[in-house]
C-alpha cells in the first residue's frame, strides 16, 4: 500500500491505523511530516514510545478516531488507512490537498469477503494487489481482545 501511496520528501502523510508503528516509521523515511491516529490507545502509546526510541522526528502518533480527523488536521499530501473501509468517511476526503492521494482497501466484489483491493482518492483502481486487511472499526474482535489492547 505504501507503493501505491507514492510518499515523497515533500509529502504530508496522515496515516490511519498505527498498529506497531513499522509502517509509519517507513512513511516517516520517505515523507517531510507524518501524523499517524491508532484507535488503540495502548498501541498508540507502545508505536509514539518506539518512534521516539528510534529518533523518528517527524512522525507523530495519536490515539484517536481516525475517519473523524477534523479538517483543521489538514490537508495532507497523502492519506493511508491500513485497513478495509466499505465506504471512505467524508472527513478524510475532506482532510485531502487538491492533488491528494488516498490509499486504502476496499472490498472486491469479485473476489471472496477476505479479499480486497487498493483505490486511490479518484476511486481509481490504483493497483489489482489482492491481500487481507483488518476491517476498519471492526465489531468482531472479542470484548477480552478490545480489553487486552485498551487495558489501563
């Protein structure tokens, strides 16, 4: 995805989805500022501490709602959600620079549920990588799953 994303030194990043903060310390390598949002507040404290640890300086990580991004946050030069969305929430095209780039997943019609495909910003096919993503704001992960990740 990040291929896709086409990130450059000059490039604004905003990245939905932190996880461990790998991807955001690669984004960081290759773009002038990332702001990254994990809905997980212990992910997000772990990601925020292991870039600081690294000496990643232009990257910063938030825990938070990442398809409720005010459009003050913006605009960003790309956006990357690293998981599956059905539909992109109207705040992150809001959050885009006129000649924005939005990469995300999103389901394949042709190809079983677990499959999905990249789209830019335009709802161009941007790339026909097949993979598995995570569905943003999933309802399936377990309340002891939730709590592992969200525990004080």
């Amino acid at each position: 995805m990040i291929e896709v994303l086409a990130p450059s030194s000059n490039h604004r990043v905003l990245e939905i989805g932190t996880g461990s903060g790998y991807a955001t310390a690669l984004l960081a390598r290759l773009a002038r500022e990332v702001i990254s949002i994990e809905r997980f507040q212990s992910l997000a404290i772990e990601a925020g501490a292991r870039l600081e640890q690294l000496g990643v300086d232009n990257a910063g990580v938030t825990w938070g709602d990442g398809a409720a991004i005010g459009p003050a946050a913006g605009p960003f030069d790309r956006i990357i959600v690293q998981g599956s969305l059905n539909e992109i929430p109207a705040p992150l095209i809001a959050a885009l620079a006129a000649e924005g780039v939005l990469v995300t997943a999103r389901p394949d019609p042709s190809a079983p549920a677990r499959h999905m495909s990249c789209a830019s910003r335009a709802m161009r096919q941007a790339a026909s990588m097949r993979r598995r993503f995570v569905p943003v704001g999933c309802k399936r992960s377990s309340p002891a799953r939730r709590r592992r990740y969200d525990a004080n």
